[in-house]
C-alpha cells in the first residue's frame, strides 16, 4: 500500500503549481451568531447595506466560486442556508448532521463540505439537490475546512483530537491525519497549496503542516485563544480570541513581527485577492475591521449584527 507521504507527494505535484485566481471583492457576508443574522457589507466604503435573517444561530460561511450564492451553516437548526448573494435573501435550507460548523465550497464540482462537531464527520453535499451525499469519519469534534486551489484535497481540523485529516476528494477517504497544536480550530491553505496553518486554540500558537510530506514542519507561538488565519505576501495574520489582538506572522523563519490591536475577541479573519486589505469580525464589538497590510493599521471598521462570527471564507 502506497504510504501517506507518496500518496500526498503524487497528489502534490498538480497541487504545487496552482495559485489564487485575480479577481476583485465588494462586499463581505459576516455571520451575526447571536443576532441569528447575516450582515452584508459594503467594503468600498465600509458599511452594512443589508442584515438577512437566517435562524440557528449561524456561524460558518463560505461564497460559491462565482459568488452567487453564500453557504451559512445554522448548528442549532441543524441546517446548511443558502442565500443568494444578490437577491440578499435565503434561496433554500436542507438539513446537514446534528452540529453543523465549518463549510468550504469545492472549486470546480459544485460541492459544499461541512464539518459536523458532534458525529465527527464531514458532511460532504450537493448544494443544488440539498443533500448529502457521502459522510466521511474523521476526528472529534471537526470545525474549520480548508479545500487546495486545484480541489484535490480537503484539510479538516479536527479539534478535540489534536490534528488535522487529510481527505482526497475525487475518493471521500481520508489519507492520513497530522499532529499539530492544542484544539485547532480555523485552517488555512496558501494559494500553492503547499502548505497549510491552523490557529491552535488551547496551546497559543500557529502549525505549519507540509501537505506533500504529510507532516507538520513548524510552530509559533502568537497570542492568547487564537481562532482563524489569513494569509498575505509572506504573513499570516492570526486572530487571537482572547487578547482582542491579531498576530502578524513572518512565514520566513517563523516570527511574530507585529500585534495589532483590534476589537474584543477577533474571529473570522479573511484577505481580499488584492492583498491591500484585511477584514476581521469581533464577536462581542458587533463590528468588522479592515486592516491596511501595507500600514498593518486599522482603516475602517462597520457595524453588523449582534455576536460576528465569519467563520471561513466570507468575502465576494
């Protein structure tokens, strides 16, 4: 049987040459958990232009590869929302699992992947049809997803259990599983699909996982609860929980070389395509900030809805 890192190493030979697609972003769709919402904001000038009911306390986001459409998890309904991005109203709502969380968009075949924090699996769906159809066992307690560039491969952080699977998607099975930190929560795959980061929340501090290897290469410590991780030219920005603060890690070499200070208890975190900008949703400000990557100051923040979450991809 072939092993882990020659499965990965064969699978990372398309994966190594593909990069981020140049397209330009308008608005952000930010999870309201507590106010049960879904704010849109205008990032031109930031401001909320429209709130959306979703019901069950929603929290995971991820946009359709052409923007149309935002996928919302609700873990309290039990249920993946659909909403149509333009129309700024729900389009459908089908069940998935028992605590639906994280969600990634697959790139090219349509299909939606969520993970399920209660049966330790990932939900794998057909958006259209608003089905599941397969369900892949990994570890406890799954929470942020993470798909390569070119599709091939889906990253899962597997929180209680310490790791990060690793999951082909052409086959649903799961290729092996990588030790990182402390409760990972958020994953992040860089636009080569090379290398992955997760945010370790109990242990303080940012994985560095080889995707080829199978293994993870590095670890930094940043600060206090770290939840998610966007990357930028050379930098990981870390949201850190707890000390209302994001982390700006050098890649090179592995160093935090600035804090900014942000709103109380940053979460979702996310880059535009353009790498001018970052945007961070603080759960308990109400608000989403945009930081200037170049300044690594704060340059705008919007009000939205009640408990921000954002957790995933939520730019369009």
């Amino acid at each position: 049987m072939m092993s882990l890192t020659a499965m990965l190493g064969s699978i990372a030979v398309a994966v190594s040459g593909a990069a981020e697609s140049a397209k330009t972003v308008s608005e952000a769709f930010v999870t309201n958990q507590t106010g049960d919402s879904l704010s849109v904001v205008s990032l031109s000038d930031m401001k909320s232009v429209a709130e959306i009911a979703i019901g069950g306390k929603p929290a995971g986001i991820a946009m359709s590869p052409d923007g149309k459409l935002a996928y919302v998890t609700s873990p309290e309904s039990k249920e993946v929302v659909v909403v149509d991005a333009r129309a700024r109203k729900v389009a459908n709502r089908f069940k998935v699992g028992e605590a639906p969380l994280g969600i990634a968009a697959h790139p090219t075949n349509g299909r939606l992947y969520v993970a399920d924090w209660f049966t330790h699996s990932i939900s794998v769906v057909d958006p259209g049809a608003g089905k599941v159809i397969a369900q892949i066992p990994v570890g406890e307690s799954p929470s942020g997803l993470a798909v390569t560039p070119d599709g091939r491969l889906l990253l899962s952080a597997d929180r209680d259990s310490d790791q990060v699977s690793i999951i082909d998607t052409a086959t649903n099975a799961r290729l092996g599983t990588v030790a990182v930190g402390k409760r990972p929560f958020g994953v992040t795959i860089d636009a080569g699909g090379t290398r992955a980061y997760t945010a370790n929340v109990a242990s303080d501090d940012m994985s560095v996982i080889d995707i080829a290897a199978g293994k993870s290469v590095g670890t930094v410590a940043v600060g206090h609860r770290p939840y998610a991780v966007a990357l930028s030219s050379g930098r990981a920005f870390v949201t850190n929980q707890y000390a209302g603060t994001v982390s700006v890690v050098e890649l090179d070499g592995l160093r935090v070389v600035q804090t900014i200070e942000v709103g109380d208890h940053p979460e979702g975190i996310a880059i535009d395509p353009s790498a001018a900008n970052i945007y961070v949703a603080c759960w308990f400000d109400n608000v989403l900030m945009r930081i200037d990557t170049a300044k690594l100051a704060i340059t705008g923040e919007a009000a939205v809805g009640d408990g921000p979450r954002a957790f995933g991809l939520f730019l369009r």
